[in-house]
DNA sequence: GATCGTAATGTAAGCGCTTTCATCAGATTC
DNA sequence: GAATCTGATGAAAGCGCTTACATTACGATC
C-alpha cells in the first residue's frame, strides 16, 4: 500500500457515495443537508480521519476568520496578558487569533505583517504607532482592516486603543518631585522604534523641565526592558552620581532590576533610594518593597481591541481613537528622598 | 474606480509583461531568471505591493515551512520563554511558527491541533503526554511529525524532548525532609489532564513515604497556577493546619502566591515557614526571599526541540526521547523547621 | 392529474499559486 | 552553416475546496 497521503473532501465524497458540494455543505451548512446523508458523511470523515485543507478553503471561499497579532515579545507579560484576552474575546466573536512577535525590530515587523496578512489575516493588530510609511502603504494597498494598541494618539493615521503613555508617565513624574525628589535619573527603554519609550521618557522630561529643573541634565540610561539592564543601569547610574535620591523606570520591569541592583548595592529601597515603574504587571505587587507604577488595563484593552477589529470587519463604524486611564498605583518603593545627612558620611 | 482586491500574481505579471510561472519564479528561484525580467518583476511587485497568497501557495506547492506548537498558556513565563527560544531556532532552519494556546483544556488542545493542522503545519509541538487516543490517531493518519516537549518519558509513544519531573520533584522534596521538615503540604496545580502535575505530586508522595510517613496523610491542595491561588492555597492550609513548617509547591507562581500569602498572615519565610517552588522563573530569583526551586532549562529546551523537529521534517533519524536535566537551586526561601517554642505560644 | 414550490443534491467553474513540459533564442561546436 | 546544447520563458494542468446554478424528487395545491 502506498504511503497514504492526507484524505480530501473528494475521498470523503466516494465513500459516502455523494458529492463532493454535499460534504461541505455537511462541514459548513449542515441545517441545508439531510439528516441522512449527514450522518454517512459524518462517518466518513470519522473513518478518514479527515480535516480539511485550510489553503484550500481560504481561496475557495475568501474568508479566514483570522486575526493577526503582532507583538514585541511574548515574554513580557503584559502583552501576554493583553494577548490572552484578546484571543479570548476573538473566539467569541468567531475569529481566530494568530501570533506573531518581532523583538522590537521594525524590520521583524514588517515581515511578519506581511506573513500573516498572506496567510488570510482579515485584520490586524499592532503595537505602537513607529513604523515605516512602506508597512502603512501596504497596509492600505491590501485593505486590510489595522488597529494599534497600547499607545493613544488621536493624531494618528490608524485607529487605536490605548492610553496616553506621556500623560500617565508625566504624573508619575509629578508625584515623584512632589515628593520632594531633586536628584533624579531615568532608566528608559529604547526609544528609536519604540514611540511608548520615547512618549514616557518625553513626560518625564517634561515634568521636570515644569518644575523648574533642567531636562538636559537627568543622568539617563537606555536599553533593553530586562532585569539585568534594570540592575546594571542602576548600578552604573549610582557610579555616575552617587547622590541620586529616585530612579524613573520605563517600565516595571526595569524597576525591578534596579531594585535588586539597589539591594546588591546596600542601598534599602525607599529609604535609601525611590524607585519607580510603569505597567504594573504581576510582579510589581509582588517583590518586597511592592513597586509604585502606573497601571495598564491590559486586560481591557485587549478584549475591547478584539471587539473593536470585529467591528472593523462587519464594516460597522467604529471610533477611531480609544483612550483608556492608566492611573498611578502609589505603593511602597517610592517615598521621600533620604535627608542630606546620609550623603555626608561618606564626603565628610 | 472600484474597490481594487488584494493584486495577484496575474496581475503582477500582465505589468511586467512575462507570464506567471516566471514572476513565480523570480520569487521562489530567482537564479532561475535573467537579471533583467527579475528587475522589471521586481518592480511591479513594489507598485502593485504584492504580496502571495498563502493559501494558494500552499496547494501548490504543497509545502508551507511551517510548525506549528499548541501551549498550555502564555501567561505561564516558562512557555513563553520556551516559545521565544523554539521560534528563534526555527528561523534558523527556515520554519515558521504558529501558536496556539488551549488554557490547559485537553478539548481546546485537540481542536487547536487540527486547526493547525488545516492550516498546513508540518510538524507540531505540544506540551506533555495527557491526550486521547483520538487525537494521536489523528496525528498518525495525517502523518504530522510531532514532538513532546516539557516532559520526559522513555515510554511514550510521541518522541518528546524534557526533564523528569518525578526525579526533580522527589529530589526536592528529599531536600526539604533532609532539612528536618516533618509537617509538610502541598500545593499542586490541577493533575487530571495535566501529566506534569501530576509526576511532581507523584515525586512528591513518593518521597514522603520513603522517609517513612504517610503520604495520604499530607494536607494538599489542587488549583491553577496563579498567584491568587497560590496565595489563598497558603491560607486554607494554614487554618487546617496551624503546625505546617514547609508548603512544597507544584511550580514558582504558586509558591510566590503562598509567599504572599505567608506574609500576609504575619509568618516569616523561612523562619517561621519554609516555601519551595519549581520551574525557575526569573520572579523566583527576584522575591525576597529568593525561592528554593527545581531550575529548568526553557531556553535549551526550545531550542532543541526546534531542531530535533525540523529533523524529523528532513527525515532524518533522530533521538525518540531526549532528557534534560533540571537541578535544584537551593535558595533563601527553603531552611530548617522553627523550633516548636513557637508554635506553643498561642496554644499555652 | 397537471402545476407549482421546496428541499436535497449534483455539476462545474473557479480561487491564486507552483511546476512539468514544451518552446525558443542564442551561444558553442564541428 | 548545420547540429547541438543551454538557459530563459511560456502554456497549461492541477492543488482541495466553495458556491452559483442546474437538476431532481416529492408533496401540496387547484
């Protein structure tokens, strides 16, 4: 016998003795078929093992059903979060979700934009507003429907969900200062792709140019979002300038590496040094002292993306710019700056 | 001007003049076309922003260079990881990745295999040993290639690649009775569908009643591995059993829960209460204390299991079960029981 | 009993691509 | 200059499915 290859409908089709317009109609309107006929190909499919070929059905009848997401990294977790119920809320809607991430390189992105949307994505979800005009053009050229998430911008050409990166970062800022923080310094992610880096670094700035101080002069460090870069920057930072009384994260992440780095330093957290994140993930509750930060409602956006892309595909009219609030969650790891005195032992 | 459709590969060849089995070929073989057709193709591409069909390329070519891997969740870091480093490895040998997670329903495993099935995967990834026959037979009739990854078991009819989580588990808990403990419970994450919670709890049981006590005596809980549970598992023990020196956990999110929940309960881990974890997450290294755990090698894992795959894809023979070892990282959060003093202060 | 309506099924035309095979224009050889 | 080879190209046959349209069977209607 030779290596039998994946059955098709037509097999189906012989063995039940029908035809090959009957068997999909049993797959996919099976109210329009006889309860007879319906069960002998039901058994077929059953005896054949069959499933049908996914290429084949996507040129035939010109609906996938399919979502694209194309995310930064699946390793941090708010997008994980976000993603989940994106999918969750998908399904619902009939639709079906696939992934695809581009480590934060706009040329990942592109590529992968172009995958999916060959791979019959009807819609797309993206992150972020930083992109080439070509993936914009292509975008438009193909018709396919684009949402972007996790930034907000009423100014921008694709339609979004998301919240105001600089306003939420700026009023953490503005908490911090108030706090009496004069000496401060910034571990940012990377700015250059990334518009919700560059967004949150621009309301730090901004808040400390209000408050009278000089922008240009924050001692500021970039890199990737992990828990060493979080650790080394701290470290390299305190280096730099010794009396730094707060650290602004750019995300909790970040934050999280700069505590470890504050502890390996000896420096106790916030007594000694504030620190600051900025999405509020699992984690930022959960490390000890629990980490002041903005919070995300990853959860919401996600669900509320899925439902607005649905809408975007019945061709429904749908608002093109949704903001969310991501409001301050003022916890343990920020406080008061040290008096001067600790700072003296050490000069004196 | 009417609403222009997606352009085609006829399209792209009525502008440059050739035919299509040559624009096909310009981008599937371009060494196969002179310099000066594949500029002109090359450029109606661009203006027309083509991109192929891939579901037609799929029946045509009956190839899609792609892998599909069906997860738990991605919310759970350690797939996420795991994920990352399969996908990066499968680049590299020319594979693309399909995602799909099925929140730990052997029901939604099943559909999402077939769906990526249809969606021509060539070969699959799927997480443990716990599925029905049907779905096996499934894979057999449609001849797709697939590994096991995350655990590992020299018995099972699917190749797989991972740890034994028995051993690691035992060894752990080995650990923890060596260090004194005698009242001991357990947090485990749902076992009936799950066969890596179920192999820890057995490694678990196995060493207890080694050590001579009654393993179906030991107060244990089963929930999802989140945080919450882990917190509130922490808190139902505790009210059974006031006298609990160790709370031995079924992965790291769940002890961090019961670390959370310790704290809240105003007990000192590990002073008052040892808490262990497994997986080795970076949260385990980030609380404080930092978690006893079991590490598992994600990233290694990933990456073998991509190649191994792509192997199978070619062939190739390769090796049915393949074993990684996960050792334990003896940390701050395991120590020697408190002296009973403690205990009786409440009691007198 | 002729006429019509309806539900169930079949026929066959693609969907957009790849690939086999045939063709053809030049370059090479004798 | 004829014969041969080579590389570039085109014509056309599917890949496995859906669906518009045609056909058939059969009960209801007058």
């Amino acid at each position: 016998m030779s290596p039998r290859a994946r059955p098709t409908l037509e097999d189906v089709a012989r063995r039940s003795g029908v035809s090959t317009a009957t068997v999909s109609r049993c797959l996919n309107l099976p109210d329009r078929v006889s309860k007879s006929t319906r069960d002998k190909v039901d058994a077929a499919v059953r005896e054949l093992g069959y499933s049908p070929n996914f290429g084949a059905r996507i040129m035939a009848a010109r609906r996938t059903h399919t979502i694209g997401a194309v995310i930064p990294t699946m390793e941090n977790a708010i997008f994980a979060r976000g993603l989940q119920a994106f999918q969750e809320e998908l399904a619902e809607n009939g639709y079906t979700m696939l992934v695809a991430s581009t480590s934060y390189s706009q040329q990942n992105e592109e590529e992968q934009i172009r995958a999916l949307v060959a791979r019959g994505a009807e819609g797309l979800l993206l992150i972020g507003h930083d992109r080439r005009a070509s993936v914009l053009e292509f975008l438009a050229t193909q018709k396919v429907p684009t949402l972007v998430a996790w930034t907000y911008d009423p100014e921008a050409a694709l339609p979004s969900i998301g919240f105001d990166n600089f306003s939420a970062m700026r009023a953490l800022m503005v908490e911090v200062l108030r706090r009496g923080h004069r000496k401060v310094a910034v571990l940012s992610g990377f700015t250059a792709e990334n518009d919700r880096a560059r967004l949150r670094l621009e309301g730090i700035l901004d808040a400390i140019g209000d408050a009278g101080l000089d922008p240009t002069a924050v001692p500021l460090i970039r890199s990737d979002y992990s828990i060493d870069a979080g650790k080394d920057g701290l470290a390299t930072l305190l280096d730099r300038d010794p009396e730094l009384t707060a650290v602004v994260c750019g995300n909790d992440v970040l934050a999280v590496g700069a505590m470890i780095g504050a502890r390996a330093r000896g420096l106790r957290v916030p007594q000694d040094i504030s620190i600051t994140g900025f999405d509020d993930i699992e984690l930022a509750s959960v490390v000890d002292p629990a980490l002041t930060t903005v919070h995300v409602p990853h959860r919401e956006m996600g669900r509320r993306a899925a439902q607005i892309l649905a809408a975007m595909l019945h061709d429904e009219q749908v608002p093109t710019h949704v903001k969310l609030t991501a409001d301050l969650r003022l916890r343990d790891s920020l406080a008061r700056p040290p008096r001067p005195l600790r700072r003296l032992t050490g000069g004196a």
